[in-house]
C-alpha cells in the first residue's frame, strides 16, 4: 500500500522524526522539578563561588559558578537531603520537597568554621568537593594569604608561588611562572577584567590588596575554553561584595604599607572600599640622613578597590567595581644620573546578571583597563623618557544552560578594542616609535557530559580574532574525569592556545615591562598542551594530588636584544622569533585536622627555549627553570591566642651566563680604548640551590573595643644567603674579581598590626 509519507525525502524525514522525538520528551522533562539558589557566607552575605552542593548519600551535585549560583535540574517528584560545602566553613544539610514541574528558590548561607573550636576536623570528601579536585586548578583563600610570613606586605602572587608548578625569579620579584611560562603567559583578571602589570615597589609584590579579594583561582594549564588569550595559565581574582548584614571594617598598619577596609549594606544590596598606601617615607628619611647611596628622594604607591552591589530583584544583580594603583620614584643612581618613574593600572567593569530560568543563567559584563608608564632619566643635561600606554575595552557575555544533571552547556563571547602606544625621546630627538589599534573577538562553546556517575567529558572549542594581522584561530579543549574508586579519581585534560601579545620584561625593575602585540608579518604565538592527574582524599581530611603536564611554545615573538639600532625598522624587524617547551611533575598534600594545617607541594620540572640569535639556535633553559622546587606550609595553634606559621622553601639554582673566556676588540668603533669582552653559553651554569624559612607569630585579642591581630614574622630566619647574581670586574693586573649579590641578605623582621570593627 502506497503512503503519502513514502514521498517525503529522506533529510526531511529523519529532521521530522527529530522535531517529533524533541516534542514528545517535552511532556515528561516539564514533569521534573529543579532547586536553585546562592550559596552565601552567612556573616557578611558574600556569595561563595565554586561552593558545593549534592543531593546526600548520591552523586548527583554540583558546583556553584563564579557569581555563587548554583542549579540542581531534572529531579524527580518527592523529598530530598541537600548538603551544602565549602572548604573553611561548616557543611549544611536541609531538607526540601519538590513536586512535579516545581522550580524551587532555596538560596544558603554557610557559617565560617569557627577558630576557637579545640578539635575541628575538616574533611574535603572527594565527590563533594568537584571543584577542589578539578585538572590543574588551585584555590588560595585569602586568610591564608594574610596568615603567610612574607616580605613586609600580604601578597596575593607571592602566595600562589608556593604552590606547585608555580616558580618565582627571585625573592625580589612577584612575577608568575608558571609550568615553564613567563609571566606575560599568564591572563590576570580582576572582576573580569584584564590587569596588564600588577606590580608594586618595583615588582617586589603584586598590587592586589588581600583584604579586597574575596576569591583567587588559578587554572596552571588544560583550562577550559571559557578562557584565551595566552598560552599558560589563568589567575581569576574577584573582588568582595561587601557586607549585606551590617557595616564593618579593618585597619592594618605595617613597616612598608597601611591598609583600610570598609563595607557595608545598603537598602538593596552591599558596597565596599578599600584602600592602601605606601608608609616606608620615614624610613627612607632616616636612611638618606645616614648618607646610604641609593636612596629615592621620593618613593610612594598606593591602590584602591571598590565595588557596589544591587539587586534588582531576584532575577537580576548590577554591579560596579574598580581598581586604581600607582608607584612614584625619583631615585639618584649615580652622580648627575637620576631616575623619575611613575607607573600604574586603573580598571573599571560593569557586570550584569541575569537567571532567564532556572536552567539558563546569564551574566554579561563591561570592562575598561588602562596601563600605563612613565619613565625619565637625567645624565647630566641630557634628559631620556619614554611613554608606554595600553588601554583595552570590551563587552564579554557568558552563558549557562543545565537541562539536567547529565549534560551541561556553556556559550560566551568577549569582544574588545586594544591599543598600545609606545614613544622614547633621546636628547630632546624622537627615537622609537611604536601605535597599534587591534579589534579582537572571541567566542567559544563548551559541553559538558556526564554519562554516568563515574564519568565526566568536557569538550569544547574557542574561535579567536585579532584585526591587526586579520589573524583567526581555533581553539580546542577537552578533558576527562574518571571517578576509580571512592575516593580516587583520574583525569586527562588537553587543548590549543593562542597569544596576541607578549611582554618585553626589565630584569631590574617591572615599571619598565613594555607590552607588544602581533601584527602583519609577526605571527601570534601558541602552543598545545595536554595535563593528566590523580586526586585522592583521605578519610582522614587530607588530600593528595599528582599531575603532570607537557606543553609546547611556537613562534614566541620577543624584542630582537641585538639590535644594535631600531630607528628605521619595520615593525616586524624588531623581533627575533623562537619555540620552547616544558614538562613536569608536580606532587601536592593539604589537610587539616585538629589546630594543625598546612600543606606540601614539589615540582620536578624542566623548561627550555631556543632563539635563532641565542646559542647559535640552541636549545637553553631559561632563568625561571628549575629542576627542583619544594615548598612546606604548616600553621598551628600554640595557645588560645597565639598561633605560629611556618614556610621552607627549597629550589635548584637558576640559570646563568658563566664568564668562560675573553677577548679584545682592538679596533671597535664603539671604544677609543681595547675592550675586554666575556664569552659564555647563555645560561650555560647554575647558580646554588636556593632555600629559605620564613616563621610568623600571630596573636588574636582585643584593642579599643576591635577584634586586633598582631603579627610578628622573621623572613630568612636562619640567615641563608641566597644568590641574586654574581658581578665581574677586570682588575688592572688583567685578573677577574667576582662578587657576590644576595637576595635577602640577613634574616628580616615585620611587624603589623590589624583591627576590625
């Protein structure tokens, strides 16, 4: 028998087929109900992002985003025991019945784990805690950030460099390297918003002030396609909120910086300032009226951060936060040779979010960062300055979609207009110049796939624009997650990246760090990388993770440091362009229990470049590679009021360029006089091997009606002597001397006291 149906073609009925499947699940997946909600600190109402949330004795759960919301969909009719968790604050179940086709509100709020309880024992189960465990991903709370024993000031990136696979170049530097990268490969955002150069006192830490910063997340590598833009690794800092239940506030007074805090609510959601400046001017006046060289006649920074919340109403948040920071140095080098530098960041950014349902959550922000750069120098009557400014602005949109528990999609853009200016005048006569105005655009998709309980895929794609150069690449990533046992779980992460940028860095002092972008003829650089880990938590609430990586570097563009003259270049004559590489293997133990925290992290790493123009296109490791890296944290309560923190610190000494033999240029044009010239591998040697301890006291009480915590540190306390780098002179007999600089020269005292109220 013929059937009119018999006609339709074939892609037209299968598409039918499609449609009538789609419709006919619509009944049944209307009859499942869903929760959601905030996750939120119960004393200040700051929402808590990454948080945790399940459905008890099950694996179905999930984990709050980044603005703290949460979604749990295609629940069956009936009565369920939620759990509630975030590391540092005490786990909450409660109970709530769902009926058919039901979206349930049902925000939380968590209580902080209370110090003063004797016999506190923290667990961080491992199918609660999916963020803690997640590939390549550390969180460091910003207690233990103030807590650490550090040189002079709480530092945000001073403590991420504890971490494993995250190495420093120096106890005078905060720069981040990370897993073999330099610091311009790794994307800093503040409210999401990018920060160009977060430096302060000549790049000795970073310009984030920890009683500001409400999270920090770093994402060392394999990160998903929500982010781009360089091909390292992600740091994401997010501002505090503010009190939503009453007005607070903190005052912090130190050797080298004072701070201030105060937040609040207001009638429809919360505000907070905070602000710090630079207090090390009597020191420095004593020190010039004892006649030490070197000392600036004027040195002083300081930054601010604020935010202010609304809600709309339950649907609907706005918020506005920004950050402005700015050093200021006018120093004697030498006799008639002087230095006036002023450098700083200002960012803005306006964020809107809104829940569409239950199942679609949205959030769209607007951004504005400036970074700019100052320097003059005198040589008698000869004056030399440069500018060096870079401002980017743009319109990022994210987007989640969770139809249930089982599959989850992610969707994004960000959109934006760059430009960099850079000028240097030499003797009154323009030398480099350099203009670039980029439009850039990226969006990008992710799925996420958990088939069953014991399997997680992640899979998704970045497509990524840049208008100087008409460049546009693609990005995949995907990762997976196998749950092996109950508390172990294994994981393989991998995926592409691209940079459009990189940073052209000044060994002495960051104020200096000039940023350059890709341009016709001068490829951006990218690299492939791929991160496999095991996660495994103990019963006893301690957790221990491996992971290791390899990860590739192609076309690495870098300022050409040979030229001997750039006046009359192209632009993509001014680089030279190379590869690199790095692999390792990093361990890391966390627990705590009882009055005892702390955790252990070790990295056997190795890291490599090559240049055409370096080692006659061989392969060298740079300063930042070390073979080994060892760092131990532990805290623990002495007394009621006292506890004591101690950090060690172990590394393989850092490359350098070993004098090896000389020569005499006899007829240079540079020299009337025969020149003595040093001949060396490039990073052919290795300083000794690095190692420190730092020891911190801090005593809880009361002062003028305030809660008060001083603290008193010790840095470098048993008084090793690390090398900074060596220095060479020729003597006149035709011998070489060389001296020592240290880093921290002798063990260094800090002293701080901080009130809240």
């Amino acid at each position: 028998m013929h059937s009119p149906s018999d006609d339709v073609p074939n892609p037209t009925r299968i598409l039918c087929t499609v449609l009538l499947a789609v419709i006919s699940a619509i009944p049944s997946w209307a009859q499942t109900a869903s929760v959601s909600g905030y996750i939120r600190d119960a004393e200040t109402g700051e929402t808590l992002l990454l948080a945790n949330i399940r459905i008890k004795d099950t694996l179905t759960g999930t984990a709050t985003n980044t603005s703290g919301y949460y979604t749990l969909t295609g629940l069956q009719a009936g009565p369920y025991t939620l759990q509630a968790s975030y590391i540092g604050y005490q786990s909450l179940e409660f109970d709530i019945i769902l009926e058919a086709g039901q979206s349930l509100r049902r925000d939380v709020d968590l209580l902080p784990l209370s110090l003063e309880v004797e016999e506190v024992v923290v667990t961080a189960e491992a199918d609660t805690e999916e963020e803690q465990r997640r590939l390549g991903v550390n969180k460091m709370p910003t207690a233990t950030i103030r807590q650490l024993p550090t040189v002079l000031e709480p530092d945000v990136f001073r403590s991420l460099q504890l971490l494993p696979g995250v190495k420093s170049a120096s106890d005078f530097s905060s720069g981040l390297y990370i897993r073999g990268g330099s610091p311009d490969q790794t994307l800093i955002l503040l409210d999401r918003t990018t920060v160009y150069n977060p430096t302060h006192f000549f790049g000795v830490f970073s310009t984030f002030n920890p009683d500001a910063i409400k999270d920090v997340r770093l994402y060392k590598g394999a990160y998903g396609s929500a982010y781009g833009g360089r091909i390292g690794s992600v740091v994401d800092i997010y501002n505090k909120d503010g009190n939503r239940n009453e007005r607070a506030g903190s005052l912090s007074l130190g050797l080298l910086a004072s701070r201030a805090l105060i937040e609040g609510p207001h009638r429809k959601g919360s505000w907070m300032l905070a602000v710090r400046r630079s207090t090390v001017e009597p020191l420095l006046a004593l020190a010039r009226a004892q006649d030490v060289d070197g000392i600036p006649n004027t040195f002083y920074f300081y930054d601010a951060n604020g935010k202010v919340n609304v809600d709309l109403d339950e649907d609907n948040r706005l918020s506005l936060s920004f950050y402005a920071g700015q050093d200021v140095v006018d120093v004697p080098i030498a006799e008639s040779v002087a230095a006036r530098l002023r450098y700083g960041n200002r960012t803005i950014s306006g964020n809107w979010t809104h829940l569409f349902s239950d199942r679609l959550f949205s959030n769209f922000t607007l951004t504005a960062s400036s970074y700019f750069s100052k320097p003059e120098f005198e040589f008698a009557t000869t004056e030399v300055f440069q500018t060096n400014d870079v401002w980017d602005y743009s319109l990022k949109g994210d987007f989640e979609y969770l139809p249930d528990s089982r599959h989850q999609w992610r969707a994004g853009f960000w959109a934006g207009n760059y430009r960099f200016d850079f000028r240097s005048v030499f003797d009154g006569l323009e030398g480099l110049s350099l203009e670039t105005r980029a439009i850039y655009t990226n969006l990008f998709g992710e799925y996420v796939f958990r088939p069953t309980a014991d399997w997680t895929v992640t899979s998704g794609v970045r497509g990524a624009y840049f208008s100087d150069g008409d460049y546009l690449r693609f990005e995949p990533r995907l990762s997976v997650e196998r749950r092996l046992s109950e508390n172990l779980y294994a994981q393989l992460g991998m995926g592409r990246y691209h940079q459009f940028l990189t940073l052209v860095t000044n060994e002495a002092f960051s104020g200096l760090d000039t940023w350059l972008s890709a341009a016709d003829k001068v490829r951006p650089a990218y690299g492939d990388q791929v991160v496999t880990g095991l996660k495994y938590t103990f019963g006893s609430g301690f957790r221990l993770e491996w992971e290791a990586y390899y990860r590739t570097m192609k076309d690495l563009f870098s300022l050409n440091p040979f030229l001997p003259d750039v006046a009359g270049l192209d632009y993509d004559e001014l680089f030279h362009v190379g590869e690199g590489f790095a692999m390792g293997s990093e361990f890391f133990l966390q627990g705590q229990v009882g009055r005892f925290s702390g955790f252990a992290g070790y990295t056997w790493g190795l890291t490599k470049r090559r240049f055409p123009t370096i080692n006659e296109n061989s392969w060298y490791p740079p300063k930042y590679d070390r073979t080994h890296d060892l760092n131990l944290t532990a805290t623990t309560r002495i007394t009621r009021k006292w506890d004591v923190t101690a950090v060690f610190s172990y590394a393989t000494g850092q490359a350098y360029t070993r004098p090896a033999s000389r020569y005499r240029l006899t007829n240079s044009p540079f020299e009337a006089q025969p020149t003595d010239v040093l001949v060396s591998p490039f990073n052919g040697a290795r300083l000794p091997a690095y190692h420190r301890l730092d020891v911190g006291f801090t005593r809880k009480g009361s002062l003028f009606g305030a809660e008060s915590e001083l603290q008193l540190q010790v840095i470098n306390a048993y008084n090793r002597r690390n090398i900074w780098f060596y220095f060479y002179e020729f003597e006149q007999d035709g011998s070489i001397s060389r001296q020592v600089v240290p880093q921290i020269p002798v063990p260094v005292p800090n002293i701080s006291l901080t009130l809240r109220f």
